[in-house]
C-alpha cells in the first residue's frame, strides 16, 4: 500500500469489514472462523515441525469487487490461516539480498526449524475437508464493505478486515518476495484477537486463557502476499504491538 499518497488515504481507501457471527456452524462455508478448509486438490492440510497438525484459525474468499486497485491480482483468492497450537510465537522475517529468504514459507523460523504457521492463497479451491477443524468452534465470517478512512495519513482502521491499508502499530513494513515482487498488504487481524476452542482442547501457551486460541501472540497481524502468485504460501505475516 505505499504507492497510496496522503490524498488518496484521506479520502479513504475501499475495504471489507470481517465480523465473526456468533451461530456455530453446522455445514461447510468458505467463509468461517475454524469449520472446513477448502484447499486446493493437491494441498494438504499443514501440519507444524512438531508434528502437530495446524490449527485453522480462519479462511475467507478475498472480494473481487470494490477493492483497491493492489488487491485486484487476489480477486477471487481463497485465504486461509493456519498456526500452531503448541507453538505461540511471533514472526521473524528473514532477509538476503534484500528479498526473503527462498522459500521463506517453509525456511528456517529461528530458532525453529521452519515456521509454526501457514497462510494460503488458492485459486482453485472449490471442495471443503471432509472433517473441521477440530480445536476451535466453527463460525461464521460475514464481510462488509466499509471506506477505510484513517484517523492519520498513511494508516487505517484498527479492525479485522480485508483491504483498506494496515493500521501500523510500529512503523510500515515492506518486503520484496523471494521472487523478486513486492509483497502487497492484503489482510489485517487486530491485536488480541480471541479464537474460542471447544471444552477440553490442550491449552495454548501464551494464550489469553484455556478456553481461547490466539495468533502470533496476540500481536497484530498484517499479511502481505505476492502479486505474482509465485506459490499459494507466498505469503509473510507481520507482526507488531
């Protein structure tokens, strides 16, 4: 988003609100806190270094309508987030040459030997998992279309949400993929954000409490993804508080 100049984000920038419904889901939806993955055919369902399989916090189909111009190449993309539960940490991006690491979705997470979530973008992912996700209760996401006018030039609404420009709790970050391509801001979950987990799942460590899950340690999350769609995992999380 920095191509967007202080005009440009004080009239306001197009985005979509994610509000989490409050009925348990009974069937697959694409859009859903836990529920039913759809992954593409040939992807599995991730599972962590430590043999864990991942949790799935969220996943959503990203609008093709009324979206910034930088959210156009994922129109239509089905994001998914996927974290550890056992592990609770933040994300650490690691550089070379000015770009992430090759293969930064699967490469060394310091001091873990990979990292301990995934985040997807496919483009063919037309059938849910035969079983949810079995750690949070299943949920309805529902988005609405909302200007995204910020409270200072150069930073948005403090929300979950699709689109509109990051909210910044520190400076911006910006990373070129692995691919050469600059990584472009697609999605923004607020800090804190609570997960609620069905009775009796194993406790996260780091975790608000035993009865909710949270991601990268409750830090605000910004992903920023490849326009060029050099991978589905393409994809970097950042982290600030």
């Amino acid at each position: 988003m920095g191509e967007h100049d202080g005009r440009n984000m004080r009239a306001g920038l197009p985005a979509h609100a994610i509000e989490v419904g409050t009925e348990p889901l009974a069937r697959p939806t694409r859009n859903s806190v836990g529920g039913w993955p759809f992954l593409n055919e040939d992807q599995r369902w991730p599972d962590c270094f430590c043999g864990e399989r991942m949790v799935l916090f969220f996943q959503l189909d990203i609008p093709s309508d009324d979206i910034p111009s930088d959210l156009e190449p994922f129109g239509g993309d089905h994001l998914l987030v996927f974290h550890c539960r056992a592990h609770n940490d933040a994300s650490d991006p690691q550089e070379t040459d000015g770009r992430l690491v090759p293969r930064y979705w699967d490469a060394p997470q310091p001091p873990y030997p990979r990292p301990f979530w995934r985040v997807l973008l496919q483009r063919d992912a037309a059938l849910p998992a035969a079983e949810p996700e079995p750690s949070l209760r299943a949920l309805p996401l529902t988005l609405r279309p909302f200007t995204d006018a910020p409270a200072w030039p150069g930073r948005g609404a403090q929300t979950f949400k699709v689109g509109g420009a990051p909210s910044w709790a520190q400076f911006p970050e910006y990373y070129l993929c692995a691919c050469g391509t600059e990584l472009v801001y697609v999605c923004q979950v607020p800090e804190n954000m609570e997960f609620a987990v069905h009775p009796g799942q194993p406790e996260q460590p780091y975790s608000g409490g035993a009865d909710i899950y949270g991601l990268f340690l409750g830090n605000e999350v910004y992903l920023l993804a490849c326009p060029a769609h050099c991978d589905p995992a393409a994809v970097w999380p950042v982290n600030q508080h």
